[in-house]
C-alpha cells in the first residue's frame, strides 16, 4: 500500500511533465519494457538494486537505456530523480500506476472480458464497440477465457458487470421458477 501511494506520486509527477498524448504512451511503453527488463535481467536488477554501485553509476546506465530507446531528455531526468530518492525497487509499481493514470487522464478505461472459449478478433472488436457505448469512454479490452464459464461472457468495465453468462441466465431462470 505504502509503495503504491509513493509510486502515484512519481506517476503523476511524470505525466504532468508530458505535454500530449502521443509523448504519454510513449513513456508508458518504455516504463513497462524498462521494468520487464529490470525483473527479467538478473544482472542489471541486482546491479541498480546494489547499494555499493553509486547513484552517478545507476543514473548513467538508466539514462543511456533511456536515450538509446528513445525515451528522451525528460525520461533520463526523470529515471535520475528515481535513482537520487532511492525508489528503484518500485519502479515497477511505478510503470504499473504511469499506466493506470496515464489510460485515466486519457479518457480510457480497461474492460475485461471472460468468455468460456477463445473470440475471433471481429467479435472482439464488437465486444469493443459495444461496451464502449455503455460506458461512455474509450475501452482498453482484456480477454480472458474462463473455463468454468458454462457458455456466454461476462465483462468488467471499472465496477460495473455486465454478466451475460449463461449460468447467470439460468439462476435467473431457477429463481422465477421458484417464484411461480
């Protein structure tokens, strides 16, 4: 909890440095691959988490990843102030809130969809569509199968579920049988 609240704060430090869209996911990819990198290279992890390397050393090496990914001036200055405040170990929930806040300031919002088998790509786009008139607001669609789904899907945008699932249908069937 403590660790996400202090990774808001960069987060949103971050975004309010990028003047428009296309700068913001820009960051937003190079936080997530920088923090897929960091977790998945074991040398590089345990050289910027090395308390005997020097923050000058960590500052050099972000920045030249930064600069050699395209992540500009502003990344590097901003990957040294993370070096300087010793916030490394939560770059990663870092990246994790830059998303969430930079989708939020965007207007996006993150839908997921449980469906009891695999959906070809146009009924994805469908899926879209639609919760996207629900909603009011620019879906971000996650699929996921579901196995223990019976048949039908069940989408999540924010709170709200829209559960169109068959099980469901069926209880609702069961309780007004029940009623009668």
């Amino acid at each position: 909890m403590k660790d996400r609240k202090l990774a808001t704060r960069y987060a949103r430090a971050l975004l309010s440095t990028l003047p428009d869209a296309g700068s913001q996911d820009r960051a937003d990819t190079f936080l997530a691959a920088l923090a897929s990198s960091i977790a998945d290279n074991r040398a590089l992890r345990e050289f910027l988490l090395d308390p005997a390397a020097t923050h000058a050393a960590k500052a050099r090496a972000l920045r030249a990843i930064a600069d050699g990914q395209g992540g500009g001036k502003g990344m590097g200055n901003f990957l040294e102030t993370i070096v300087v405040h010793g916030r490394l170990p939560i770059l990663d929930a870092i990246a994790e809130v830059f998303h969430d806040e930079r989708e939020r300031a965007q207007g996006i919002v993150t839908a997921t969809l449980s469906t009891a088998a695999p959906i070809p790509d146009d009924l994805r786009a469908r899926a879209t569509q639609a919760l996207e008139r629900l909603s009011g607001r620019k879906v971000n669609l996650k699929v996921e199968v579901d196995p223990t789904l019976l048949g039908g899907a069940r989408a999540q945008v924010g709170s709200m579920v829209y559960d169109g699932s068959i099980r469901t249908q069926l209880d609702r069937l069961r309780a007004r049988l029940a009623e009668e």
